[in-house]
C-alpha cells in the first residue's frame, strides 16, 4: 500500500471506474464530520468505534481541513465524540481505554492547529461545548487520575501522560492555553508524585512526569495562584531529604523515592563520557527547567542538592557503554541508578563522595563551552539561573562555604592555546563555593568573542556578588586564588574597551562594567572580613597596579561617554563614579612605585618589589588616609 492510500485510509488499489475503499474507521470518522448523528442509525456506533485502530492522521486533518461554517454544523458530533472518548476511558476492555487515549490526542491537536487564531473559549466550546465543559473536563481528569494511580499497565500509563503533555502543549504559549484552567481546578499533582513515588513506574515514567509537572508550574505563576506551584513548594519529600548514609543500603529494600530522587537521578546521568574521555552532552531543558523551578520553588529541595553519596565515575567505568541516541529521553534511564540503588554499595571513608550539586556543576562547566548552538545557549542561562538561585539561598551558601564539607570537582575546561591542559590529579579537595567560582572565572575567560552573550556575562558576575555578600556578612575567610578572579575581571573590562563600538551597538556595556567594578569596590572596602590572609590585599592592590592602564582607559572612556549628550551618558556616569576607589589605589601606589624606580635605576620591577613597595606604603601610611569618604563614595549599591 502507497503512502498516499495510508494517509487517505484506503485499503487496496481499484479500478478506475469503482470508488477506492476505504478503513471501516475512517468511513465511521467521515459519519462524525457529517451533519447527522452518527449513532442515530447505529446505537452501537460509539462502542463500534472504540474497538478500531485509531488512523490519528486522518482524523487530525479532518480536523484541519474544516472551515468556519462546518465547524458550527459538526460541533454537536465533536462535542458528543470528546464525551464519549471520555466515557470509554472508564472502559473494562483495554483496547477501547487506548484508542479513546489517542483519540483525544488528535481532538487536542487538530482543534488547536485548525483554530490558532481563535480564543481558547471558542476552541473550549468546539471541543466539548462551553456548558458542559467543566464537566467533561472533571471527568476527563479524574479517569486519568484513576488510570495513573490504580494498576493499570505501564504502557496505558506512558498514554496517559503523553495525553496531558499533548494537552499541555498545545499552544506555544502555555499560559494562553485556557483549557488548562480545568486541569489547575482538577489537580494530579498526587498522581504525578505517586508515579515518582515507585521505583518501577519511576524508571519507565519519570521523565515525562517531571517535564509535566515542570510545565503545570509555569501556567500563569505570575498571573493568578497556581495550585502546582504551593503544592510543589510545601513537598516534603522524608526519603529524599533524610541526609544518612544508610538509605543508600535500604533504599532498595524500602522502595524509596520521590520527585526530588527522579530529578536527582535525571540530573545525574545528564552528561556521559566516551572512551577517550572527550566528554559530550545532551542538552535537555525540560530537565533543567524542572530542577530550577524545584530549586526555586521549594526550599526542602536545597537539601538535596547537598546530599553527599559514594562518587561512581562514570568517565572511567571499563564496561561497553550503551548506546544512546538523540530520540531517547535524557533521564529516563540514568547510567548510575542501578548502582545507587544497590544496597551492597561500599560506604569506604575514604572514598571521594559526590552530590547532585557537584554533578550539576560538572554538567554546567560542559554546556557552558559552547554557547554558539541556540540549545547550549538556552541550557546554559539556565544553568546560570539555577545557580543563581542557589547563592540566594542561605542554607545552600552554608553548604557551600562549609569548610568541614570538601569536594574535588573536575570542571571540563575549554582547550585554549595559551593555557596548559590542567592535570585531574592536582585538583584539590575544597569547598563547594570554589568549584562555583571556578565555574564563574572560566566563563568569563572564554567567552570573550564577537557574538558577545551579554546576558549571561550579567547572571556571571551576579552571582559572584551573591556569593561575596554572603562571605562579607558572615566573615568567612574563604582559601581560594582570588588572583584568578581579579585577572579575568580585569581582562573582561580590557575586552569591553577594545570591543566599545561593536558592543555599544548591540548591548549597555557600561551596566556589565558597573558590576565588574562593584566588585573590586567591595574587595577593596570589605575585603578585610573575608580575604584570607593581609597578604590577600597586597595580591589585590598588585594586580590593579600592574594593570592600572585598563581602569585608566576605562576612566577616559566613561569620562568621554557621560560628558557628551547620548543614550549612554547616565551609565557612564554610574561607572565614574564607582571607579573612585580604584582610581585612589592607583593614584596613591603608582607615584611611589615610579619614585622607587627611579631612585634605584630599575625600568621594570618585580611582583616581589612591587608588593614590598605596596606593604611599606600601608604600614606608614594607612588606607584611611584616603579618606573613609573616597573609600564608600558611591558604594551604596553593594548590600
């Protein structure tokens, strides 16, 4: 049979001068979209129906095809199909509950796709008729409620929520998907956690589970109480949440889990390693999407992120890898899981543990390196979205800065040519918060290009300033180069000035300037709560010395910007005046360095006698000579 025959529902081939003929069951779909009721001259034609294989194409572009007058003279035939789709989904005989499923699958589609421009009310009333929609719409979600919670087969399961993601994403708008409203009254939300809830139906389910739970929190959040959104912000998910390492040997036996250990499984099997150890990722924003709004929306889910457990290396495991390819879901089936679950799992002390935390960062560190392919941007600011997320949150920044808790994180760093490939071996065992900031260094260091991703330069810097804040407030001495930071935010600011009049047409650069310069406005000011060491100043004032030039021709230019009429004037201003405190160091340290080398005949000095200047200079004469008043000028904007 000819693909064209399939898709017109014929059976054979037939002479010219007979009629081809066709599927019984699209002569039965032919009967619906006819101006009589189809059950009228066959009280079984509802039950007749339901027994045939469902030809979803054909019904689909039916659908499409009707005009503006047909819809009003079939609407009755429609609205009695959608209602007795529903009422087989109540059906003893298997079959009809499946073929009803897919049914109302192409009613979802093809209304929506027929009627795009038409209102959700009109596409409501063509469905299932405005009168009786909540109704049906009631019905309709509590056979599927009663289909995902009772002992149906996994396969009627999978149908279900392909049902409810046809439903939900119908429209490329989902808030302006007003039959929504009948789900928000007619909650699963239970029914989604009883899914994650059991392991087996976990690993069949667990992915379109979370994509549609993460997409039911984004209907209207900002427009009108979600019930998804307060019910997900108050899961106390106990088995997930309880930080002992005994579950890992009960939780097979106790059959444990939930919506936070489905995320955790999905977000740890989202990245996998071939044999020579070139890493590569799927991106998958569905699953990041859910991981942020559990991050952002429920505060018990930090708790998770910092769940420690046995690392398992998934890089350097001597087994055939199993194919993967682009169809299958991300998460469905994490590489680690079965191992997790075994409860013969060493608990070695000395074993390298890992978290959720740690394997996001590794997984961010791999999508963030190309920033080209519009999926990895996308993946990538949301990444950055959910780490901002985290530095906002006070129990996460504990766990982070928790001196007691160290982590060797191996970050995928981009192969440049002018820096060595780093060895796996020397990575230190460190706080969380220095893998975060080693992540924030080496975005900035390599994604200084033509096609400049501002906004995620902007979402960089900021959560650098979250994380200080938290330091500065708390005192934390945190032991980390902070060398590494300043050098890269000093060659960001070298890249905005050799790159002014491309940037300038596309983006404000003197905002992601005024950021850049906040914060060595606040290492200057407050530095002494929470740098190391006074040797940590003397770093400091050294590398804004030796690259005095790059704040001086910062200077010029936004000197130049805001004396002259134009759209950035105000910006460039904010940027002179916070540059006050820089340009102070600078005034004061560089007369004494030129001096010093002028006495002694040096042309060129070492860091060495750079900082011995700098360290003479601020034992006889102390900082405060500059005046407290040039130090916190303009500052007010760092909290």
């Amino acid at each position: 049979m000819s693909q064209v025959e399939k898709k017109a529902g014929l059976l054979r081939r037939t002479s010219s001068s007979k009629k081809p003929l066709k599927e019984k069951v699209v002569l039965m779909y032919d009967e619906i979209f006819a101006k009589e009721d189809p059950a009228k001259n066959n009280p079984r034609f509802w039950d007749e129906l339901f027994l045939m294989k469902v030809n979803l194409e054909y019904l689909e572009s039916k659908l499409e095809s009707v005009d503006g007058e047909e819809v009003q003279r079939i609407q009755d035939n429609i609205n009695s199909l959608f209602h007795h789709c529903v009422q087989a989904l109540g059906e003893e005989h298997q079959i009809k509950v499946v073929n009803a499923l897919q049914t109302l699958c192409a009613l979802f589609r093809g209304v929506h796709q027929k009627n795009k421009s038409a209102s959700g009310f009109d596409i409501i009333n063509m469905l299932m008729g405005f009168d009786k929609a909540e109704q049906r719409m009631k019905d309709l979600m509590e056979r599927l409620d009663s289909l995902l919670c009772g002992d149906s087969s996994e396969s009627l399961k999978s149908l279900c929520l392909k049902l409810l993601l046809c439903l939900v994403t119908v429209t490329d708008n989902i808030s302006q998907n007003t039959i929504l409203e009948y789900v928000m009254i007619n909650s699963i939300f239970e029914a989604i956690l009883q899914i994650l809830s059991d392991v087996s139906s976990r690993g069949q389910h667990g992915y379109d589970a979370v994509v549609l739970l993460a997409l039911l929190v984004n209907y209207r959040k900002y427009e009108s109480v979600n019930p998804y959104i307060v019910k997900l912000s108050i899961v106390d998910d106990e088995p997930t949440l309880d930080n002992n390492e005994q579950q890992y040997k009960d939780k097979e036996e106790e059959n444990q889990g939930g919506f936070f250990s489905t995320l955790t499984s999905m977000v740890g099997s989202m990245f996998i390693a071939d044999a020579d150890e070139k890493l590569s990722v799927q991106t998958n924003e569905a699953i990041l999407l859910a991981l942020y709004e559990a991050v952002h929306l429920n505060r018990n889910f930090i708790t998770v992120l910092a769940q420690s457990h046995p690392e398992i290396d998934i890089a350097v495991t001597p087994t055939t890898p199993t194919p993967t390819t682009p169809t299958t879901p991300l998460g469905t089936t994490p590489p680690s899981l079965d191992m997790m679950n075994n409860p013969e799992l060493p608990l070695d002390p000395n074993l390298q543990t890992s978290n959720l935390l740690i394997t996001f960062l590794k997984y961010a560190s791999i999508v963030m390196q190309d920033t080209k392919d519009e999926h990895r941007l996308n993946s990538a600011r949301l990444c950055l979205i959910i780490l901002t997320c985290i530095a906002e949150d006070q129990y996460a920044d504990a766990f982070l800065h928790d001196d007691n808790m160290n982590f060797r994180v191996n970050l995928h760093r981009m192969p440049m040519r002018h820096r060595k490939k780093a060895v796996d071996k020397n990575i230190p065992s460190r706080p969380l918060v220095c893998a975060v900031l080693d992540l924030m260094v080496e975005f900035i260091v390599t994604h200084m290009m033509k096609d400049f991703p501002m906004d995620l330069y902007l979402r960089c810097v900021q959560i650098i300033h979250k994380l200080l804040c938290y330091q500065k407030k708390c005192r934390i001495r945190l032991h980390y180069t902070w060398r590494e930071l300043w050098s890269a935010l000093i060659n960001l600011l070298k890249f905005l000035l050799s790159n002014e009049t491309t940037l300038l047409a596309k983006h404000n650069i003197f905002h992601l300037a005024l950021l850049v310069v906040n914060l060595f406005n606040m290492f200057i000011t407050y530095g002494d709560t929470f740098l190391p060491t006074s040797n940590s100043y003397d770093e400091l004032y050294y590398e804004i010395v030796r690259m005095h030039q790059v704040f001086d021709n910062l200077y010029c230019m936004v000197l130049r910007v805001s004396t002259n009429t134009g759209q950035w004037k105000e910006a460039a201003s904010k940027v002179t005046h916070a540059l006050v405190n820089v340009r102070a160091i600078i005034n004061h340290f560089n007369p004494k360095i030129e001096s010093y080398a002028a006495v002694n005949h040096i042309s060129q000095l070492s860091e060495e006698q750079v900082r011995s200047i700098s360290l003479n200079v601020r034992k006889n004469v102390s900082l405060n000579t500059l005046s407290q008043d040039v130090l916190l000028k303009e500052f007010s904007t760092i909290s």
